[in-house]
C-alpha cells in the first residue's frame, strides 16, 4: 500500500531532499519550498525517519479538502477513521500552521481539529483521546492555505533534527539537518578531511563523522510511528539491525575541529563522545588566525559568529579581511565554505566566491559562500 508523505527541511536544501529521498526508495518526490512530498510504503515511512539526514520530519497525509470556515476544518477532521490509525489510550496534541489563510484564529481552529477527531473516537469507541501538549503519543499536523486544509499524523514524533545524542549545548547551534545539507552542498564527501575552525558545539562535525562511519542519525530515538496501529516492531527492529551494520569504523582522523573558546571545544568533544564518534575528530582550543592548515588540502566549512563575541559591527568588518588574508596565507589548496548572514562579509573579506547558495537558517536569510583557494589566484583587492 502507497501512502503520501510530506517531509519540511530547512529552505534551500529541497532538492537535495528530493536526492536522498530518491536513494532512499521513495516513490515521486516532488518539491515546494521548504519540503517535499512522496510516496512509498509504511518500511519507506520507517527508513526516511531513521536514516534522512536532511527532513525535519515525515509527515503522513490522511486528509485534504477545500474549507471556508472552522466548521469545514472540523467536518474535514470527524469524517477520518483516526480509531483505525491510533488507540484511544494514546495522547493526543494537535499542530497548526496556515499560509494565507482567511481564519482568524488558529488556535479556535486547533480546538475544532481536536472537536472532530474526539467526536470520532466517541461515536466509534465509545470515549476519546486526552490531550497532552508537553509529550504526546501521537501528534497531527494541520496546514492550511487560503482555501484547503491538509491534515497530517507525524510519524516522526519528535523533529527529526533530535538524533538523541547531542548534549551539551551552546548558543545558536545550527539545525543537524541544515549542517548535513551545508556539508552536502560544500561537496566534501567520507574519506576527505574536512576542518571546522569555529566548530561551536560541534554540530557540523558530528553530522560529518556519522557520515563518514554511515551511521543512521535516528539510531538513538524512538519516533511518533511507533504509536501507529500500521507499525510491526518486528519488521522495524530487523530495519534498524540491518542499519545499524552498516557501520563504518574509520582509521585515520580526516575531521578536524578548533574554536577560539575551550568551553565549546569542551562541548563539541562531550557531544561527539555521546555520539560514540569522538576518536573520528581531533579537535583542539585556539583562534583560528593562529592556526595552520590540518592537511595540504581538504575542505574547510564553518559558520563563523555573528553578534555573540565578535559581536560589533566594526569589529567584523575589521576581522573579516584578516581572514581573508589568513585563508589565502595558510589554505591554498582548500575548498572554504562560510554560514553567514552578514552581507558584510563577502563584501569585506578580499576574495571572490566562486559560488553563493542562499539558505535559511531557521527565520534568519543567510548564504553559504564558497572561496576556493587556488594559490595566486581569485584574489582581488579590499573594498570598504
Ligand atoms: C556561530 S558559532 C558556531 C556554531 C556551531 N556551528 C554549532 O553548530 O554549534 C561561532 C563560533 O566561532 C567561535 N569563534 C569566534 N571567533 C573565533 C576565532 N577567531 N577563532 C576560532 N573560533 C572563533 C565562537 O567561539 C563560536 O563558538
């Protein structure tokens, strides 16, 4: 049986999206911004939410109609047989986001949702769901636009971004999936050394050391689809083992980590040990202008600070043409790669991006700028 799923990733990542979905078994991968929805059977349902990198979460389509008011969405919500998708001893949380849409109020829309869903349990079973808002068994999405409503089980539970090993945290993290999607896009791939020289917490050095070792990202966490009446727990525990093997232990360090910080260098270290990945990454305290290249060549992707220390606008404006000149110094054979929100940046840095790919870091508009350091070359001077 074909169910329809639709699956959010941070913006400009979709086609990437559609790429892995496609290694991954799914069926007619389509994109919009901000997601793609597919097909494919409940084992593909299971596959994407353990092994994608890039989804925030899979959502599972069980309804969609034209609505014109509260009482439309609530019709929409009573006539699914919910009774035959989940029991009735599972809580119950209702989620809703609207683009465009006419109503007023999206949480009278949230307590019509859930009026329609109890209505139905009651009239098949004779008693309804609770609702649990801080940790439900079972969640349903509802998105609605100027004039359809599409209504969604989450077989993903909690954000698929949660790999369950990630601990010690920092300020402004990035997304794990937008960290797997920006290391995707720098081009690096297993086997290559990759350095991030303002690695934070670290995530973009985990991301990278269980692709390097294959490692699923959801292999410690459960996930919403296990509360589904469609699961088979044993078909899925034979999934995962068969996931889990795939493991790839690596020999020599190819991931290099720094941060001007060693309260960060701390953390990254605490979270790749959770992760089990700590012998894959050499990380160590320093500023980064200091610090010479960790190979003669590799690829080299951060996403440098904005406002936490180096907080003042001049003081970037003064430190970015110092990196340019440390890259050009230090890095020639490197591919660099740079998160960044500020416009300043690649206008003050001293050096031409060969490419920028825009993104979004969660509401924040950023590009991913790429500089490769063919020694001599691609230079041009400093502009103020
Ligand atoms: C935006 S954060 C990186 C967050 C990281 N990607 C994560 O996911 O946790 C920027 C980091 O750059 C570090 N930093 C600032 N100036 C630095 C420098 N000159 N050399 C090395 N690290 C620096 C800060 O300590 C901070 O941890």
């Amino acid at each position: 049986m074909s169910n329809r799923y639709f699956s959010p990733c941070p913006r400009g990542l979709e086609t990437l999206l559609v790429e892995e979905l496609r290694a991954l078994g799914a069926s007619e991968p389509e994109q919009v911004p901000g997601g793609v929805a597919f097909a494919g059977d409940w084992p593909l349902c299971w596959k994407v939410n353990l092994e994608s990198r890039l989804a925030t979460r899979v959502l599972w389509r069980v309804a969609h109609g034209p609505y014109r008011n509260e009482d439309d969405v609530l019709a929409l919500a009573r006539q699914q047989p919910w009774e035959r998708w989940f029991a009735v001893d599972n809580t119950l949380r209702i989620h809703v986001t609207a683009i465009r849409s006419p109503l007023k109020s999206l949480n009278y829309v949230t307590l019509r949702i859930k009026d329609g869903i109890c209505d139905r349990f009651r009239e098949t079973r004779g008693k309804r769901p609770s609702i649990n808002t801080e940790r439900p068994d079972v969640r349903v999405r509802a998105f609605l636009t100027a004039e359809t409503c599409t209504l969604y089980v989450d077989t993903s539970g909690e954000a698929l971004t949660r790999r369950g090993f990630k601990h010690a945290k920092v300020e402004a993290p990035l997304k794990e999936n937008l960290a797997a999607g920006i290391l995707l896009l720098t081009g690096w791939r297993p086997g290559q050394v990759l350095f991030d020289p303002m690695c934070g917490s670290g995530t973009l050095l985990l991301e990278a050391a269980m692709m390097a070792q294959d490692i699923p990202p959801g292999i410690g966490r459960d996930f919403g689809f296990e509360r589904l009446a469609s699961f088979q727990p044993g078909q899925w525990k034979r999934q995962r083992a068969m996931a889990e093997q795939r493991r790839r232990r690596g020999t020599t360090v190819q991931l290099f980590g720094g941060d001007i910080d060693p309260r960060q260098i701390a953390a990254t270290q605490a979270n790749l040990q959770a992760a089990g990945v700590a012998e894959a990454v050499q990380c160590d305290a320093g500023d980064f202008l200091d610090r010479a290249a960790p190979a003669p060549e590799g690829v080299l992707v951060c996403n440098p600070p904005y406002g936490v220390r180096l907080d003042e606008a001049e003081a970037l404006a003064e430190w970015y043409p110092r990196l340019g000149d440390h890259l050009k110094q230090a890095f020639s054979g490197w591919n660099c790669h740079f998160l960044t929100a500020d416009p300043q940046m690649a206008k003050k840095i001293g050096l031409k991006a060969s490419r920028r790919t825009p993104l979004m870091n969660g509401d924040l508009e950023c590009r991913l700028l790429e500089y490769r350091m063919i020694s001599g070359s691609l230079r041009k001077p400093h502009q103020d």
